[in-house]
C-alpha cells in the first residue's frame, strides 16, 4: 500500500483547500529539521508531509491520487485521453515547497530556538505552541480619536468607525480588507474615555496584532462650554433688562426650550445656575450636573444729554 497522504496531515478525505493549507503550515512548522534534535526522523516526517500537502493542494493530483492512490500517482504517469497527454509526477525538494508556502525557507526564525517537537499546538489558526504563543511580541496601541458632539454624549449615540487592516492569511501571504467596528457612546462620557478593541489591528508574521483604542474627544459646541458634568452658557441681554430683568430662552442639547426668568439686577460678574440642567452624570445617566449662565451686557454706544440726565436722576451714585 501506499502512503495515505490525508492521514499524514490528519485531515477528512473531503477536506477543503483551507483545511489542507492549515494541516501543513501547522505540521511542517513542529517537523520542521531546524527545530527538531532528532534531525533524521524529522527529515522523513518532513519530507511526508510536503509530499502529502503538495498533492492534495494541486486539484488534478489530488484527483489522480484519489482513483489510483501513490503508486499510480508515480509510476508509469497517466494518460488523460481527452488532452492527448500523459501525466507523471515526481516530487519536489521539501524546503522549496516550504520556502514557496511561506516566502522564506526560515520563517519565525527568532521565536524557533529553544523549542521541542513536544510542545502542544493550538488549533485556532495560530501555527505556534503555547510557549512560542507567549513569546511573541504584542504591537503596541493604535490610538483612534473619535470626535464627538456634546449632543453625542447628551444622548448617547452608536458610532461606526470603517477601516482597513492588514491580515495574514494561513499561507503567510497578508491582504487589506475593510472592516467596520461599532460602539455605543455612552450618555456622560468624559473626553480621554477610551474604548478597545483588542487585536484588531495589522497582522503579520511574529507579532501579536495591535489594539485598536479609540479615545473620545469634544468638538466646540457653538453654544456651550463643559466643565466636568456642568455646562457653561452665555446669555446676551441688553442694559435695560439687565437692570429691569428679563427672561431669556436656551434651547438644550436634547432640543428642550428652557425659559428662564431673570428678575436679580444683573451685574457684571453676577451668574444664574439652573438645577440639573448639565451633562448627564457617566456613572449615573439619570442624575445631571448644572447649567451656570453668564451675561454679556450691551451698553448703549451713544447717549443723549437728556437721556444722561434722565438716568441721573433715576439711578443711585
């Protein structure tokens, strides 16, 4: 009999192409000789190996093996009477197809030494050991602001942020694709929260991808000013209702029209706070911090004598 070559790779007889290429990165990576000390029974396993994953990821080999097994695969060819040819197979060098799959006859070469065959191997997609999974070194944060409205975290919003990454493929070859991620701005967020996404950043060989972070940052508001959980406002009123009062409206992040009566002399440094009329508190979203309102006082630009007069005999020196 000949050799079994899905049983080499141990995998299904109806395995897919994917599951072919997982089978043999994983295995020539444990049987590789570089890391192995038993060098003569790792040559052979290797050479099993790239002979098994060269046949069964070529369609018409696969398609010759299964009907007429090894030796009909290598002995004597066979004839395709509709194309007039005949086929033979011999096998190639074992490096030369790993170098081929991987691009480098050596790949993961600092995280290969001081490794056994012994080591276990995950079957998560990554072609690492525990051991060598610990060792490989994590990129560093990719920070993300995300701008927002004071209205946005007003009234809580879902951002969807499009990107593109780079990801590695079983076969070590990496592409760009697009993503999108999505998160919930929470009503009361601060600016500096951060929200992560871990190891969604780029991938590529001997590295642990990034965490995506994304770091909330405020846009000037045309109208208000934040401090921690209060808002800031400033009304302007003219010289006359500051002296006789006055009620001024503000319409509110969430679109409410507040009418606020100014009946106190407003003088310059005077301000009128407005009870749970600030930011939703980020711990407790239903609890608000204040409104603090400030005026902006317009004198007149011109007075007349009478008018001066007038005032002179009204107002207190």
């Amino acid at each position: 009999m000949g050799k079994d070559y899905y049983d080499i790779l141990s995998i299904p007889r109806d395995a897919t192409p994917e599951q072919i290429r997982k089978a043999y990165r994983k295995k020539a990576f444990k049987w590789h000789p570089d890391r192995n000390d038993n060098k003569e029974l790792a040559k052979k396993k290797f050479q099993e190996i790239s002979e098994a994953y060269e046949v069964l990821s070529d369609a018409k080999k696969r398609a010759i093996y299964d009907k007429y097994g090894e030796e009909g695969l290598k002995n004597g060819g066979v004839r395709f009477p509709d194309q007039h040819e005949e086929f033979y197979y011999t096998p190639r060098n074992p490096e030369e197809i790993f170098r081929s799959f991987f691009g480098t006859s050596n790949p993961f070469s600092s995280i290969f030494d001081d490794f056994s065959m012994d080591d276990d191997f995950f079957d998560d997609g990554w072609p690492f050991s525990r051991r060598e999974k610990s060792n490989l070194r994590k990129a560093p944060d990719v920070i993300q602001p995300t701008y927002c409205t004071l209205e946005d975290l007003y009234n809580g919003k879902t951002k969807r942020v499009k990107f593109t990454k780079q990801i590695l493929h079983d076969d070590g070859t990496t592409s760009q694709v697009e993503k999108i991620l999505s998160f919930k701005i929470e009503r009361g967020w601060k600016e500096g929260t951060k929200i992560r996404f871990e190891n969604e950043g780029d991938q590529a060989i001997g590295i642990i991808p990034a965490d995506i972070v994304f770091e909330v940052k405020i846009r000037p508001h045309p109208r208000f000013e934040r401090r921690d959980d209060d808002l800031h406002y400033t009304a302007k009123i003219s010289l006359l209702e500051a002296l006789c009062g006055t009620t001024i409206t503000i319409v509110t992040l969430d679109n409410r029209r507040l009418r606020i009566p100014v009946n106190e002399v407003v003088h310059p440094n005077y301000v009128k706070v407005v009870p749970s009329e600030g930011m939703p508190k980020s711990k407790q979203p239903s609890l608000k911090g204040d409104l603090y309102i400030k005026f902006d006082i317009q004198f007149p630009r011109y007075l007349s004598e009478d008018q001066k007069e007038m005032l002179k005999h009204v107002l207190p020196e």
